[in-house]
C-alpha cells in the first residue's frame, strides 16, 4: 500500500512550479547580440555609462521577448521602452532638483500611476514595470549624463533588440515571406488545436483542448492585428494569413459544438484541419479534404466550413479578423475602477515605502562607497507585480534568485578580466534571459548577474553582499504592505475581469438568440457573432490569468477571490452551449429541447453561484418558451430583441 503525498500549498506549489517547451533559440541569438555588443561599442566610444544604460534597455526589451509575429513584437517591445525611457527622464530630473522627501512624494505619485495603468493589460504592465524601475534609476544611479542622454540611451538599447526582432529570419522558416513566420505558426496552431478538440470530443480531456483552442485564436488574433502603417493587409502573403485565418473561425465553432455534444467523433473529421495546418506551414496547396460523416448539425457545420476553408485557402483574398476595437473609454474606467485603484494603491505603498527606506539609509551613510540605493525600489516594483504570481510565491523566488546570481556573480568576478571578461559575462546573460523567463527565480539569477557586471563596468566595486541584502529587504517591505487591510473592496482585479467576461458572455447568448436563421443578411450576422464569441472567449482567458495567480495567494488573501475559479467556468460552460445553439439554429432555425434545458440550467446555476460568491455577474434570464399556439408569453428584460423566443420550442 503506497501513501499519498500530501498536497503542497498552493502558494508554495506555485514557486516551484516552471514553464516547459523548446528553447527559443531565436531568442537566444537576440539575447546574445543585444545587451553585450551595445556595451562593448559604448566602451569602445569611451562612453562607458550611457552604454550600461543602453544596456539596461536591452535586457528590458529581451524580457519582454517573447514568442510571437513580428508584428505584434513592435507593441510588445516598443510600448513599455517608450515607457522607461519616461521614467528614466522624469526620474534624472528629480534626483537632480528635489530633496528626499519630495522625491519620495513624487516617486509615490508615480507609482500609483503605473499600477493603475497596469491593470489595462499585459504591455500596459510591462509599461508600469519599466516606467517605475527607469524612474527609481534615473533618480539614483550617479551617472554624468544628462537626463535626455540616458533616455536616449535606453531607447537605443531597446530600439536595438526590437531591430534584430524584425530583421533577423526565424530558423527552419523557409516557407513563404520570412518576415510573416510568426504568423504562420499561430494560425497554423489554430488548426491544430481544432484537430485536437475534435480527437478529444466525447472525453474528458474536451474541456482542456477547447481552452487550448481559445488560447490559439488568441495569439493568432494578436499576432495579425498588431499596428500596420495601412489598416488593411498590404500584400499577397498577408492576405493570405488574414483569410486562413477567418477560415478557421466556422471550424472552431463546429468543433466546440462537437465537444459540447459529447459523442466521439471519427478520427476522419480532423484529418482536415490537420491538413489545413500543414497547408498555412508550408505554404502549399490544401489538396482533397476528407469531409466528416453529415449525420449530425455540428458534422454538417464542420462539412461546410473545410469546404469554406478549401476556397479561402485558394482565393487568399483576405478576411476579417473579426476583433472589436477596445474603447477609450473602457481603458479609462480600467485604470480609474476597482481593479485599477486597488492596483495602483498597491503599487504606491510598496514603491513609495522601498524609496523611503532607501532614502533613509542612503543619507544615513548605510551605503559606504555605494551609491545603488535604486535597487530596492526596482526590487519592489517587481515583488509587487501580481500578474508575475502569487505574492509569498514571487518573493521566495527572487530572494533565492538573487542569492544565487549574487553569489555566482561573486564567483566570476574574481576570474573575470575587466571590462573585457564583463561584457562577455553581459552577453551570456542575455542570451539565456529568453530560457530563463519561464521561471522568476531563474530570471532573477540571470538579471541579477547581468546587472552587477553592468554596474562593475560602470566603475563601481563587486556589490554581490549588498544586491543580497537589500533584496531581502524589499522581500520584508513587500510582505508586510501585501497583507495590510486596503479600503475599499479586495480583490478588485479578478472581479472586474470576471464582471467584463459575464458581460461579454451574455452580450455573445443574447445575439446567437437574436439571429434568424432566414435573414438575407446572414453572413453580416455570422461575422458579427463570430466576433461576439472571440470577444467572450477572450475575455473569459483574461478571468481565468487573473483567478490563477490570486487563488495560489496566502488565505488570508485568497479568500477575496474564492468561487470567482466557479463562475468564471460556468460562464465557460455557457458561452460552449451557446455555441453549440449557434450551430444548431443555422442547420434547423430552431433548438432542440436538450439546448433549450442545458442553458436555462446554467443560467439558474450562474445565479446561485453569484449570490453566494458576491461577484459582479449579471444574471440574465433567457426568453420564454413559445405556447403552442406560436405565441409569446412575454419578454422579460435582458432577453433577446425581435424573432429569438421562437427558437426554444421544440
């Protein structure tokens, strides 16, 4: 008899926990030829410091390297650099004109600012990281540049990273224009992961390759529709893309209703997207597609769009991308709502304590020689990043991280050349940035090393034993404002995260019961609803990154967020239901009893749920069922406009 482990908490399962996959080498070769060969050419120049400033920026940039299109890289990297190269101005000018209070003052604002931003999105929080890590620099690093030079400078060093990731050509990419090889593979994934649901359909992995399948569309989406100097696809080969693209949507859908269905599938019905994805690799024909058995409305709807996608392959003419410009407007009420300013406040207390701190000891002298005192405020600004994990997690990840980086650090420094030996040592640490990113603690050592060779170079002594200590001190800092009592109502990211995928998911319910069947413009309303589903899956995405990292936090924070993980997958449950009668009303024009029971169960689960977490999710009645004289018995508010009641009989 064999005892079971017990099971870790979830906070210290998630330090330990590290992203699998192939080594980017790409990356790596980036990683390699940015940090190190802007310092050597600075060093050349004999412009020593505003090389590690460049530098800096390159690192930045290479954390931020992550796979994807080229396209969607120029945002990715170019948006938070702008960012730094802010903070790095604004920060030199202050530590130049202000005393230790107002600058702690000033730098507070500023943190408050960047965490409220940060709650936007990922390259809005890469943009709040590198504004409040370039600020704290600007402010303490002793440079004899002026401010505009330094942010000059970081721009360069990011500016050269983001070059080699739109001049560079992708290895093994010989299909095609290199320039679209990104693109290829995401839209390519997409087919895949239509394959694999339909092999999965009718077991219990289903649930697991349907989110594996919003993911794909999602990073085929971003990588298409990142900035362009024209708003529509300008070549051949990326109208291409634009049309494999839209082709898979139809798929997509028939495939969830498949999995929704529960009933197996034969292992002919994904022979065709598999196909398809071998088709957008390689850059080659379709050839004969095998069409699944017509036996069911999702086979017939899977039937009709391989065939679609065959003729969209051919024509290549392009096609929507099916994304709805996100408003002005809903950023600002992001940034200024309830996730945005417990976000923000965060931020503040954590950066504006670690300023204060440091302030302190530096003027006390507690430095000696040393002049770092920025690194405890950039340490901050990373512990108290909730989308980098749970916080007991981050902090026990880079306290070893910087330990480790430190100590190996110490090690090199005592057999290292000088400045030769470094810039090597700079280059090195680059290049394994990219591999390293899968796990903070790892990321941690590696930056850690890279930005004490930086800080030799710049001419200062090994500060391998004061990295250490004001880390650790951070780590403290971080810990006891994480867990104060904040006003207001906690745990106010997850919520608006799971409010905007309840409204998204029941905006997506009410037209797939709006749309006729008989309607002459059905195409228009199919690519609307197309879109209403991307939009809800998305965002339902967005929920479940938020949820993650909040439920592995200690209880006494988790509790804030407790049945958000519940809702958010009946919501999931849902909108694949409301898939599956999408599909259904385009082969008959009405649903069958079982579509009609399955959703107006989860909507009275969805409800019962709400009461007893308290999250903001609107429940929203579904319309009556027709009598049988083929009248409405009414309408009740939040249901479906116009024809759509007639579709619950029988």
């Amino acid at each position: 008899m064999t005892r079971s482990r017990p099971a870790l908490p979830p906070w210290l399962a998630h330090a330990l926990r590290a992203q699998r996959g192939p080594v980017p080498w790409s990356a790596v070769v980036r990683g390699a030829l940015a940090a190190g060969p802007v310092l050597l050419g600075a060093v050349l120049l004999d412009r020593t410091s505003l090389g590690v400033v460049a530098a800096i920026g390159a690192m930045f940039a290479g954390i931020n390297d992550r796979p994807g299109s080229r396209r969607a890289s120029v945002r990715r990297l170019g948006v938070p650099a702008l960012a730094g190269a802010a903070g790095l101005l604004a920060g030199t000018s202050a530590g130049d004109h202000l005393g230790p209070v107002a600058l702690t003052l000033l730098l507070t604002a500023v943190g408050l600012l960047a965490g409220a931003v940060s709650a936007v999105g990922p390259i809005a929080s890469g943009a709040g990281t590198q504004l409040l890590v370039a600020s704290a620099i600007g402010a303490g690093m002793p440079l004899p540049d002026a401010g505009w030079q330094r942010a000059l400078a970081f721009l360069t060093g990011a500016g050269w990273l983001l070059a080699l990731r739109l001049v560079l050509p992708t290895p093994r990419a010989t299909a095609g224009d290199f320039r679209f090889d990104g693109e290829r593979d995401a839209v390519a994934a997409v087919y895949d992961a239509v394959a694999a649901l339909l092999d999965a359909a009718g077991t219990d992995a289903a649930t697991g390759r349907r989110a594996a399948l919003t993911g794909a569309l999602d990073q085929a989406q971003d990588a298409l529709a990142g900035p362009r100097l024209r708003r529509f696809a300008s070549s051949a080969a990326e109208r291409r893309l634009h049309a494999q693209y839209a082709a898979a949507l139809p798929l997509a859908e028939a495939a969830t209703a498949l999995a929704w269905a529960g009933d197996p599938v034969s292992a002919r019905a994904s022979e065709g997207p598999r196909r398809l994805a071998d088709a957008v690799r390689g850059g080659t024909p379709t050839g004969p597609l095998p069409a699944p058995h017509r036996s069911a409305p999702a086979l017939r709807a899977l039937d009709d769009a391989l065939l679609h996608a065959a003729h969209a392959f051919d024509q290549g003419r392009g096609g929507d991308l099916h994304t709805r410009p996100r408003p002005a407007d809903g950023r600002w009420r992001t940034v200024f709502g309830p996730g945005g300013r417990e976000y923000g406040l965060r931020v503040a207390l954590c950066f504006g304590a670690a300023v204060a701190v440091a302030q302190y000891l530096h003027h006390a002298r507690w430095y000696g020689q040393h002049q770092h005192w920025y690194w405890l405020p950039a340490t901050a600004v990373f512990l108290v990043k909730p989308d980098l994990g749970p916080l007991v997690s981050r902090v026990l990840c880079r306290a070893a991280g910087t330990v480790l980086g430190a100590l190996l650090f110490a090690g090199f420094a005592t057999v290292l050349p000088r400045p030769e030996g470094l810039i090597a040592l700079v280059a090195l640490s680059g290049a394994l940035i990219p591999v390293a990113t899968r796990h903070f603690a790892a990321q941690t050592a590696v930056v850690t090393v890279l930005v004490l060779a930086l800080v030799m170079v710049g001419g200062e002594p090994q500060a391998s034993a004061g990295r250490i200590g004001e880390t650790l001190l951070a780590c403290a800092i971080v810990l006891v404002v994480g867990h104060l009592p904040m006003p207001g109502q906690r745990g106010g990211g997850v919520r608006s995260r799971v409010a905007a995928a309840g409204d998204a998911a029941h905006t997506y319910l009410t037209h797939v019961l709006g749309e006729t069947a008989d309607d002459g413009s059905a195409p228009e309303a199919r690519a609307v609803r197309w879109t209403l589903r991307r939009e809800a899956y998305r965002t339902l995405a967005e929920a479940r990154a938020a949820i993650a990292p909040a439920a592995a936090e200690l209880p006494l924070l988790a509790r804030h967020s407790a049945g958000a993980e519940t809702v958010v997958h009946t919501l999931e449950r849902l909108v694949d239901a409301a898939t599956a009668c999408a599909v259904q009303l385009d082969d008959s024009g009405r649903l069958s009893p079982r579509h009609t029971e399955q959703l107006v169960a989860l909507l009275d689960e969805l409800a019962k749920e709400r009461e007893r977490s308290g999250l903001p999710v609107a429940a929203r009645a579904l319309p009556p069922a027709e009598s049988p004289a083929g009248s409405p018995a009414g309408s009740p508010a939040g249901s479906p406009a116009g024809g759509g009641a007639g579709k619950f009989s029988p």
